[in-house]
C-alpha cells in the first residue's frame, strides 16, 4: 500500500494490511522526526560554535525548509490550540495546495 494512494479499483484492505500500513507510518514518522531534529541541532550548534556565520545559518534553515517543508502544514503548535484546530488548518493548506495545483494546470492545458 502507497501513501496517498487514492485508486478505487484496488482490492479492500485486509486487517494485516492495516496493521502493515500503521507500522511503516510509526516507523517512517519517527525516522523524519530524528532526521529533521538532527539536522535542525546540527545546523543551530553549528552558528553557535561560530563555525557557520548568521547568513550561512539563514542558507542552512532555507535547504532544511526546501526538504522537510512545514512540520504542520500551515499550522504551529500555540497554547489554547486544540488539536482539532490543528487538524482543520492542515486540511485547508492541503485543500489550498491542491486548488492551486488544479488551477495551474489547467492553465497549462490552454496555451
């Protein structure tokens, strides 16, 4: 099974299979999480220990954000912010992004 993987004509999903699914998700979520925090660490004690300057730093925060992008897509995490609220601006980015993307290529498709 794929992420994002939308195509009806795909057989029901068995329990193991859901189970499978759930697993890799927990393996590859705390994976990014190790890498991005690594990366983020390294690059922070790097400016820190004058071994980057403030504007290879700034170089270094825009390649991380080129790679690992929002960690919660047009969200951060506030106090008084409820899950749900979070949940609900993920959603609208992602309905966002796809709107655009539908928008701009349909836009392709007339020249």
């Amino acid at each position: 099974m794929s992420h994002g993987s939308n195509n009806s004509e795909e057989e029901p999903l068995s329990k193991a299979d859901l189970i499978g699914w759930l697993e890799q998700e927990i393996k590859d979520t705390a994976k990014a999480f190790e890498l991005r925090t690594k990366q983020a660490k390294e690059l922070i004690d790097a400016i820190s220990r004058n071994q980057l300057t403030v504007e290879d730093g700034m170089q270094g925060v825009m390649a991380y954000e080129r790679r690992w992008r929002e960690a919660l897509p047009g969200a951060s995490v506030a106090p008084g912010l409820t899950d749900e609220q979070i949940l609900t601006k993920i959603d609208k980015t992602h309905e966002e992004e796809a709107d655009w993307t539908r928008k701009h290529r349909s836009r392709s498709w007339e020249r």
